[in-house]
C-alpha cells in the first residue's frame, strides 16, 4: 500500500506541471482573444507608420489630423455598431440598420428644413435630429415585434425589414439628396471645439453611455443572459420578449443617430447614406470580441473594431493604395477574429459545430 501511494504521489507531481502549463495555454489565450482587436490596431498602426515612413519620410501614427480623420471616418458605423453589439450578445442580428440609418438621414433633412421656417435654426436643428431618431424607432419596433412575438428569425425579419426601409428612404428622398438649409446643422457636422470635431464629441459621449447601459445596469446584465442561455434567462424571470423588443428599437435609434449625423456632417440626407455600413458594423463588432453565438462582447471592444477598419480604410488611402484593398483587409481581420472566438470556446469548454 506504501509503494502505491508513493507512486500515485510521483504520478500526481508529474502530471501538476502539464496540468499548470495547459492552463497558463488557455488563459493566455483567453487573454489574446479579448484584447485580439486592440492588437489588430497596434499592428495595422505599425505597419502603416513604417510605410509611410520609408514611402514618403513622414509619419502616420504621429499626426493629429490623420487621427481626427480616422475618427470621422469611425463615427458612422460605429454608432450602428454600438446598437448591433447589444443584439449581438443576445443572440440576434440586425440587418436592416443600413437603411434604417439612411431613412433617417431623409428625416433629419426634411424635417430641419421645414423646422428652420418656423423657429430659431438651434431648435430646427434639435427638431430635425429628435424627429430623425423617432422615425428610426419606428422599423425597430416592427423588428422587435416581428421576433420577440411572431418568432421569425432575427436574419429574416431585419432583412424583410432592410427592403422596406430601402424603400420607404428612397420614396421619402425623391430618389435623390435632400439638402439642408441649416448653418447649425452644417457647423454640428463639420465645426470642431478645441480641434475636436463636435461629431466625434457627440459620438464619445453616446458610446460612453451606451457602455454604462450594457456594464453597469440591470439591462445589460439581463442581455448578456439571454445570450449565453436563453432558457435559464426565461426561468430567471426574465422577459425576453419585451427585452427584445427593446433590443431593436434600441438598434434603429442608434442608426438614427447615425442618419442624423451623417446629414449634420454633408448637408444633405441620402438615402443610400447606411448601405456600405452595415457590413462594416457587424464587422467592428466582432472583430472587438463578440461571439456570433451571443453571450459575450463590449462597448469597447466594438470601439476598438470601428477604429480597425477606419484605420484600414483611412491608411490605404493615406499610403497611395487602391482602395479596393480595404475588403480584403477588413474580410482578412474578420476571418481571423472569429477563428480566434472559435478556438476561444473550444478551450474553454463551448460549444462547437461539427
């Protein structure tokens, strides 16, 4: 019995370090995943800086008119993305904020236009921004419903609801631009406070909040449950139905926003002004860390992902080459990132597709 238990003792001693070693493997791992699209951007960063050191002796990385540019180039599909990440983690999709987003656009023109004839320009330009987030809500609404109660699947129901609002965007446009009339509305799109531009700012502070929502209240906490089991969420006492509904409407006012925004910055609303976005939206989500499977992802993580692709697309331009490029990078970080989520579950025991 002494020598049994003098060998089980060697064995154990033996088997503690591999033991110690695979879970320091997975840890690191875990850690490469979380931070994988703060990684991406030191990396693109780097390489764009060295380029363009060797190309034409300046600097990329150290120049703040490059950053407040990249900056613009984020505030669009990251106010979509803000609003995707939240469906995301809980499961779903939202395919219909492209469009959602130039609706709003439309709205925010027309209706400061009409506004400026009645009242003080500021107040117009209030009107029309309120006016274009309300009548995003609106398809939101219809999303939610469409899932949360008739169980249509979240890809068909925001996709049936991406062609009504195409639609309904280009009739309201005329099949045309909108141009605003409005000096408030240009100087909020394209005026800047201590060299910030005042869209950046804006941004900021929305993003700020919508990370205080998902980390720090009640909502959040009950999103990321839904996402992870939607079964134990519901015997919690959950009501997933009204949550998503929520969810949706809460992911076609941040493309409203978005609509507004993009008005604000061009003086004019397009129809059109969401569709290269959208795809560009799920991508900074899950290039930051969100799992497609639901349960998982942050506000900050999605910030991390715009900036990726707004580096990209703003640093091929910046170097002299052809912008096509960019769908290659962009697929390129996307493809990475989501066999990093994969592998991310694999270790830690997840679910896999055979």
């Amino acid at each position: 019995m002494t020598d049994i238990a003098t060998m089980t003792t060697e064995a154990e001693k033996h088997v503690a370090p591999q033991a110690d070693h695979a879970e320091a493997g997975k840890t690191l791992l875990q850690r490469i995943a979380q931070l994988r699209a703060w990684l991406f951007l030191a990396a693109l960063i780097i390489i764009f800086e060295i380029w363009s050191r060797i190309s034409f002796g300046g600097t990329f990385a150290f120049s703040s008119f490059n950053w407040q540019s990249v900056a613009i180039f984020a505030v669009a599909p990251l106010l979509i993305a803000v609003g995707q990440t939240f469906v995301i983690i809980s499961g779903g999709i939202d395919l219909s904020t492209g469009f959602i987003m130039g609706l709003a656009a439309v709205v925010a023109a027309h209706l400061t236009n009409l506004a400026g004839l009645y009242m003080p320009l500021p107040f117009a330009m209030l009107f029309g921004i309120l006016g274009a987030i309300l009548a995003a809500a609106v398809p939101g609404v219809v999303n939610g419903l469409l899932i949360s109660r008739l169980k249509i699947p979240p890809f068909i129901g925001t996709l049936g609801m991406f062609g009504v609002a195409r639609g309904a965007a280009f009739l309201l446009a005329g099949g045309t631009t909108v141009p605003v009339n409005n000096s408030w509305f240009a100087a909020l799109g394209n005026g800047r406070l201590f060299g910030v531009p005042y869209l950046v700012i804006v941004t900021a502070v929305f993003v700020l909040a919508m990370h205080y929502v998902l980390s720090q209240t009640r909502f959040g906490q009950h999103n990321y449950a839904i996402g992870a089991n939607a079964q134990a969420a519901r015997r919690a006492g959950i009501d997933i139905k009204a949550h998503i509904l929520k969810l949706y409407v809460l992911s076609a006012m941040c493309a409203g926003l978005g609509g507004a925004l993009y008005a604000a910055r061009f003086t004019a609303g397009a129809a059109q002004a969401g569709e290269p976005l959208l795809l560009d939206s799920v991508a900074a989500v899950v290039i930051g860390g969100a799992s497609l499977f639901g349960g998982s992802g942050s506000i900050i993580g999605t910030v991390a992902g715009a900036l990726v692709i707004a580096v990209i697309q703003y640093g091929l331009v910046f170097i002299d080459v052809e912008p096509f490029w960019q769908f290659i990078a962009v697929g390129v970080v996307i493809i990475i990132s989501v066999l990093i989520d994969q592998a991310q579950r694999r270790f830690s025991g997840g679910k896999q597709d055979e």
